[in-house]
C-alpha cells in the first residue's frame, strides 16, 4: 500500500475523470492517485510518428498524452490518431478556441486552455458548453511566459518592475492568481466545474510558492509543473526539488515532468518520484545499489548497469534488490532487500530475505543474481514468500575471512593473528 507517514496528508479537491471505456478512465483529485503525465515531442499531423510515440509513453506508464493542436491539419490527423491509441488524449489549445472545438469534436478526452492566450469570454464560453455536452473536463493553465503583457513594451516594463520590487516573486503570484480568478469566473457562470487548474514556473522556489498559495485559494485539483526544466541532468534536479517538496505537502492530483530531451524520461522519473514518496505502488524491481568508496573489490559501476539492464525486462513485481560493493555497510544496507549481492575479494555472497543462498566469483555474480530473483518472484506469485518480510537477519562475513581483503595478507604470514583476550 502507498506509504502515509508523517508527510503532510493531501490536500482534498474535487474530483474529475479523463477518459472513455475504450481507452480508460484516470481520475483526478479527491482520493485518486496521483497521476503522470507526458507531452508528445513531434507535430501530431505526423500521424504514424505520433501514434508510435503515444504508445511508447503509454507503455512506459504514462497516464495521461498531451498533444500540441496549433494548426487544422493538427486536429484532423486526432480523427487517425485516437483509434489507435489506449491512452487518454488531451488536446493543447493555446491560440485558437476553433482548435479546441475541433479537437472535441475529434473525440479527445480534455483540452488545455490558456488564460494569456485565449481571453474573448464568448469564445472560452463556446469551449465550455461543447465540453460541458460531452463530459470533458478542461484543464486551466497559466505559465509565468504567457500572463506576462508582450504587445505593449511600457505597460510590460511596469509589470518587470513590479515584479522585481520586494519580494523577488511576490507581483508574479499575485499576478498568476489574479489571471486564474478571472478566467475561472466564467467557467463558474456556466456553472461547469469539471476544472483542473495549474500555474507553473521556471524558478522551482517561484513553483513552490504560487502552488500553495492557489492551493488555499482553490479545491479545483492542480497539475503540477516546472517550465523550461532543461535538459535530463540539470532538469531532473530543478523539476523534482519542486514537485517532490509539493507533493510531500500534500499539494497536487497530476504532474508533468519536462525536459528539452525524450519525453520517455519525464514519464520514467515522474513515476520513480511517486513511488519514492509512497504515493505509487512500485511495478517492477527497485533497484538499490551503494555508492562506492576505496574498499570496493569488484567492478560495482559495471556490475549495477547490467543488474538494471538484466532485471528490470525480466521481473515484475516490486521486488527490492540491492547490489553492495563491500562487506563493510553492505549487509546492514542490504537488510531490507528481499534479494540482496554484497562483493569481497572478487566474488559475491547472494541472500535472499536475510539467508544466504549463494557464494559465487564476480563473473557469475550477475546470472545467479538474476536466477534467484526470478526464483524468489516465482515463490511470491504461488504464496510462499511475501515482498518486505526478512527470514532472518543478515550476518556479515569475517573481514578476514574468505571474502575479506585480509585473508591473503594472513595465509602469508604478513598479518599477525591476535586472539581478542588472549596472551
């Protein structure tokens, strides 16, 4: 079960649902699970291109597809796309409201509105009614780029100027808050509410601060979300520093991970950040490994990438496995893996659930570690063992012994043995 904790307990919105019977129905707010969300990288009038990389994110766990509708060739190929696709399709609007009734009509499962983009209320109010006919929630995103005035150079330096005055965010959230009241007003006059609402950010501090203030201001569930997060190196760490710090708190109901990069790591990591934060169950191995330090005997770089490589295709239960370098920290860090692989002097001791099973050279570490795993799995899915439970405690072996470094310095004569209390 997701882990509760002493994390903040999550913050209660309403709760809406994307989705059809073909394709699914993801819920969310309420008591729904968090859900991940991705963007599709290409230009969807590519129909083959699109649907191949639809289905890719899907597989890989995406809950939820945005697609990018900027032009009519766009919303005619959702007509191709949709077919072929078991995932729920969210249409991005930013400039034409034509595109968002075109999108509708098409059968996508939500569309995106831009309150800096879209503002004539009786073309949003069009958007409502034909949402509100087939059931379609909308989701109400304001970026820090698009709220910010660009057509007229005096009244943006004033607004620059606000915004640098006093609290080095203060005019923006204000400004975010204010865009999202106005617009949300005509939603509320048409008495439609199946509404989720975001206001992202470049700064994650700026993302932090404008969530849990729209958070206490609104019980629309939120999509989190930091802009221009970057590449996958430095727009891992800025992305989730904010989410998690969110999430944590028990703000949001969806998120999105972006990166200038393929898209299939923003669904990876939102998904790894959930279950880390207990607020996903786990498919699939988790994988544990140590860092490494001078007392590491065996290739543990290489010996993890394969590990990953080799298990995560193979297993499917959240079974946790850990691959130690040493016999130093290794059986005390391993004591909560059900398969766990701590190295000495070129071999490797393997245990499963605290007992140990194998002892075998490094160059077989990798196949026996693979054929315990799927034999414990075996055992969970017939009922004999249970993923969590340690058998017994894990007795670390002597340092000098057969896999520690000083057994060779011992056998020539070069380390003297002593006899703790002896003369």
């Amino acid at each position: 079960m997701p882990y509760n904790g002493f994390m903040h307990p999550r913050r209660v919105t309403r709760k809406v649902v994307v989705g059809d019977d073909r394709v699914g129905r993801v819920a969310i707010g309420g008591d729904a699970p968090l859900s991940v969300q991705t963007m599709c990288a290409g230009y969807t009038h590519d129909i083959d291109a699109c649907v191949a990389e639809i289905n890719r994110y899907a597989k890989a766990g995406a809950d939820l597809v945005r697609l990018a509708v900027p032009e009519r060739k766009d919303t005619e190929a959702l007509h191709h796309i949709l077919p072929q696709v078991r995932v729920p399709i969210v249409a991005d609007v930013h400039f034409h409201y034509q595109r968002a009734l075109e999108a509708i009509e098409a059968g996508v499962h939500k569309i995106r509105l831009n309150p800096g983009n879209i503002s004539d209320r009786d073309q949003v109010n069009q958007v409502i009614d034909a949402c509100a006919e087939r059931k379609l929630p909308i989701r109400v995103g304001v970026n820090e780029g698009s709220i910010i005035e660009r057509k007229d150079k005096l009244k943006r330096m004033e607004e620059l100027g606000k915004y640098f005055a006093g609290h080095h965010s203060g005019h923006l959230i204000a400004l975010m808050i204010a865009k999202l009241e106005e617009y949300l007003e005509i939603f509320e006059a048409r008495n439609f509410h199946e509404v989720i609402i975001s206001a992202k950010g470049i700064d994650p501090t700026l993302v932090i601060d404008i969530y849990t203030e729209i958070s206490a201001r609104f019980d629309y569930p939120l999509h989190l979300g930091v802009t221009h997060a970057g590449t996958v190196d430095s727009g891992r760490i800025r992305s989730i520093s904010a989410l998690s710090t969110l999430v944590a708190n028990g703000i949001g109901d969806t998120l999105r991970i972006s990166y200038a990069s393929d898209h299939i790591h923003e669904v990876q990591d939102g998904i790894e950040m959930l279950c880390c934060l207990g607020k996903r169950v786990r498919k699939g191995v988790e994988l544990i490994a140590c860092p490494t330090c001078g007392r590491i005997q065996v290739d543990l770089f290489t010996l993890v990438k394969e590990v990953e490589k080799i298990l995560m295709p193979e297993l499917e239960l959240p079974i946790k496995v850990a691959v130690m370098g040493c016999i130093v920290n290794g059986p005390g860090e391993a004591e909560g893996a059900d398969v766990a692989v701590f190295a000495g002097d070129r071999r490797g001791i393997i245990y499963v659930q605290g007992q140990r099973v194998a002892n075998v050279p490094e160059a077989e570490i990798l196949p026996r570690l693979l054929a315990e795993c799927k034999e414990f799995e075996a055992r969970v899915r017939r009922g004999e063992a249970k993923l969590g439970e340690k058998v017994v405690a894990i007795v670390p072996p002597a340092p000098i012994g057969e896999l520690g470094s000083g057994e060779a310095r011992i056998m020539a004569g070069l380390v003297e043995k002593v006899t703790v209390g002896g003369r």
